[in-house]
C-alpha cells in the first residue's frame, strides 16, 4: 500500500467541494482526490497513493539521472579503468 | 508509463553498478527501510548487481506486517458485528490474527469490503445509514493524507456511521531504534521516497548527525535504487554523516505542506506497538480529541484482547534486518503466500513473500557472515 503508483492527470473536476482528476494508468483510467495537489495540470504526471495525488513528478529532475550516468562514463575513461560492456547480459534485471 | 522504462534500462543499470564498485573500497551494510524498495530489488536482482563489497538488508517498511495483533484481532472481532460494514486496503486481508483472518471472516458471511481510497468508506456509509462503516486506516506516512482526509471529511459531513481502527507507523523513530539496538549493523540508510514526499526530510538531518550515518532519500525503480546506493556508498567512503536526496524529480525538503497539516490537524503522535519489534516510542499516530467520535475501538469497547503470536515465525528478526527469509526454517516450507504464518510472507511489500515470489530460496550472504 505505500507504493506509490506514477499516472498521467488527464482532465479535473469538483467533487463534495474537494479538486479531483481523472487519472490515466498505463490505460487503466481511475478518479483521484486532487486536495493535496491543487496546483497538478492536466498532462502532468502525479504520485498516487491510496487514491490521492501526493506530488507532481518534475521533469528537469526525472531526467537528470542519465546526465549522471555520461558523467560516470566519462570519469572512468580518465581512470583508465575498463567500462562496463553495455551488451553483456548477466545477472540482474532479467 | 512515462519514467518506468526508462529507469529499469539494464544497461544504465550495469553502468551505475561499475561505478558504485568503483566508489566501494570495503565492506559496506545498508539498509533499505521500504517493503516497497525490498520488492524492487528482490524482483529486478538488484542486489545481484552490486559488488561484494556493499550489501543490502531489509528493513521494517511494511505497514501490513507491523501492524500489531492487538490490533489485527480487534478489527476481526469488528468485523464479525452484523451491524459493521468493515473496509480496508486489499493487503490486509490474508494478513493472520491470533485465530482467523479478514478473508475467512468473509467466508463466514462478514461483510468485508476492500477499498482502493478511504474516501471511497464515506460514500457507502451515506449510502447505508443503518450500519457502521470501519475502515481499518494502517500504513506509513504515504497513507496518513488519505485517511486523515476521510476522517476530517467525515466530520465535516457529518457522516456519524462511519470509524476508524487507526494503525499508523512512522518511519524515522523506526530508523532510530534500529541504530539504537545493540545488534545494529547498519552503516547507511537508503530512506524510503514516498514517505519523505509527504513529510519532506528535515527530520532525517538532526538522524543523521546523531547516528553518524549517512541517509539518502531514494525512489523506487532499479535505476533509483542504484543510484541511491551510489551516492550511500559515496557518502560512506567520504565519511560524511549528511542527508542526500535521489529522489528530487518527487521529493522537495518540506514535503507536502497541504498533507502534513490535515495529518496534524487529525491526528497527534503516540508510543505504537510494531509487530515483531515491541513498542517503539512515538512511533505512530492516533486521533485527537476532537476526532475521537470516529474511533473504532471505543465504539465497540474494544481495548483489551489477548492475543497469540506464531512461535515459528521470525520475522520480527526480518523487520530489523538481523535476518533474512530464507534463514527462516519454516520459509517456503510450513510458511508459504497460501498458507502464511506471519505478515511478512502476506503483503507484497512484505521481505518474505518478495523471496517467495522471485525464487530467492536461499540467501547469497547471510547478516553474519
Ligand atoms: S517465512 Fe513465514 S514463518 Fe518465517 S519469518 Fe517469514 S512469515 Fe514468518
């Protein structure tokens, strides 16, 4: 129950005076208390958790992660060391 | 969905891994305090990926296996009432009491209903006005906004057949008992992100300082755990007892204003007993005064119930990360998803049923190795 799932708000709406979106799930579409995240937009992507959108996911920030991995890449060839073969497949992630 | 694939990319995967060997120059334990964080890593192999030097191990984050029996029982007594509608999230159906459980109370003509939101408890409560509506509100900081807003909407509605039997967990006393026990072994923690999305993680700097070590706010995807464990171990070979955040395209410092101050105006802090562990203080939520109406407990005069714990299970030892599943002599064997024994083997975010699940039937490194 504490995972939290990522879902794209589509369109919002009032309900019993509370702001609610309509969420979509990879396709599964369900409704979604709002009163946490007045600000989410439609297209934005939010974390929900039990029904209410907790944080709208920022996207600068999702894709920093691969800037951080060129610079890994980076720092182990002025090492010298060997990098990973990116082709092998063993171990992990299957 | 936007953010998924990209961050179980196992290449980008092997990659962080080369570098988090790269960082590590000696043996390293941290632990990962989310059921949900242990799934990942359990089902993606992420512990396989990393170099001998670093090992993971799992800790308490699964509100469903903490959840204490006192309480469990009292919600089956509940549940039993021909007067009582009882809801709860799906996870905590199978979960076992002293003698049943919620699935079997169902079998046996209880009207059990699983819930996707609590809001969902206040709409079947108006639309039954002549029974009452006990929706069991467990779960960690993640699910405190959720239920917090149920029960101030009900007030607010005026909604009178409807209560709550309150289960609520906090994870950073939790992170401080665990250092504080003599048996602790952990050197980094990797802090669980949708937890600091609600709360932020300005209580996790005075941790950090106190325990000297460092505590790295971390997502839930392989490539989040990765790097999470990446900046742990950078952290760890620095020397610095600093908090790091992984998971900033979700998490900011303060958290999420609107939810902590509905949590604050529901609920206050309490001594809550974790199963498997004991009482940890302040370690939990209960209602305010002015919410008490919707307490389940006084409702039905529940209080004192005595309660009978498995002498097989170990998964209080599980919980604090002393030991791993598969050491358990009854794992897979009399302890199994059909036929559990304790709550760790019933949730998904639980440590045992992510080993059951994935075919992790022995463990590669035991915590005393
Ligand atoms: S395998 Fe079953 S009996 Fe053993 S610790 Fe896990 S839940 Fe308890």
């Amino acid at each position: 129950m504490c995972l939290g799932i990522p879902g794209k708000l589509t369109e919002t709406f009032a309900e019993h005076d509370m702001p609610m979106g309509r969420v979509d799930f990879g396709g599964v579409f369900k409704n979604i208390c709002l009163a946490h995240t007045p600000q989410a937009l439609p297209g934005q992507y939010v974390i929900v958790h039990a029904g209410f959108a907790l944080q709208v996911v920022d996207e600068d920030e999702a894709t920093r992660i691969f800037s951080l991995l060129d610079e890994l890449d980076e720092l182990t060839e002025l090492d010298g060391s060997p990098s990973p073969n990116p082709g092998a497949d063993q171990g992990g992630l299957g | 969905m936007k953010y998924q694939d990209e961050y179980r990319d196992p290449v980008a995967a092997r990659r962080l891994a080369a570098a988090i060997a790269r960082q590590a120059t000696r043996r390293w334990t941290i632990m990962e305090v989310c059921g949900g964080q242990t799934h990942t890593i359990i089902k993606y192999g992420v512990d396989q990926l990393l170099p001998p030097e670093v090992e993971l191990v799992h800790g308490p984050g699964c509100p469903v296996c903490v959840t204490p029996l006192e309480l469990i029982d009292a919600s089956l007594e509940i549940a039993t009432r021909d007067d009582v509608i009882f809801c709860s999230f799906g996870d905590m159906l199978r979960v076992p009491g002293s003698r049943s459980d919620l699935l079997k109370v169902k079998a046996a003509g209880g009207d059990v209903r699983i819930v996707y939101s609590p809001l969902d408890c206040l709409e079947i409560a108006e639309a039954e006005p002549d029974r009452t509506v006990v929706f069991f509100a467990v779960g960690f900081e993640t699910t405190a906004p959720a239920n917090a807003m149920a029960i101030w909407q009900a007030r607010r509605r005026r909604i009178e057949n409807f209560a709550v039997v309150v289960s609520h967990v906090l994870v950073p006393p939790a992170i401080s008992a665990i250092l504080s026990s003599p048996q602790n072994r952990v050197q980094g923690f990797l802090a669980a992100g949708h937890v600091c999305m609600v709360t932020g993680y300005d209580e996790y700097e005075p941790l950090a300082a106190r325990h000297h070590i460092p505590i790295v706010v971390t997502g839930f995807e392989p490539l989040d755990l990765l790097e999470g464990v990446y900046r742990c171990v950078c952290l760890l070979e620095a020397g610095r007892h600093a908090v790091d955040n992984q998971y900033a395209r979700v998490v900011k410092r303060e958290g999420n204003a609107s939810a902590r101050q509905l949590i604050g105006e529901v609920f206050e802090i309490t001594d809550r007993k974790w199963r498997g562990v004991g009482v940890i203080p302040r370690s939990g939520y209960r209602l305010r005064p002015a919410y008490q109406q919707f307490d389940a407990l006084s409702r039905f005069s529940l209080t004192e119930l005595n309660v009978v714990e498995s002498n097989n299970c170990i998964s209080g030892l599980i919980l604090q990360g002393v030991k791993k599943p598969a050491e358990c002599p009854a794992f897979g064997t009399t302890c199994t998803p059909q036929h559990p024994l304790g709550a760790t083997m019933v949730s998904s975010e639980g440590a045992c049923a992510a080993y059951y699940h994935y075919g992790r039937r022995t463990s590669s490194e035991t915590i005393h190795a």
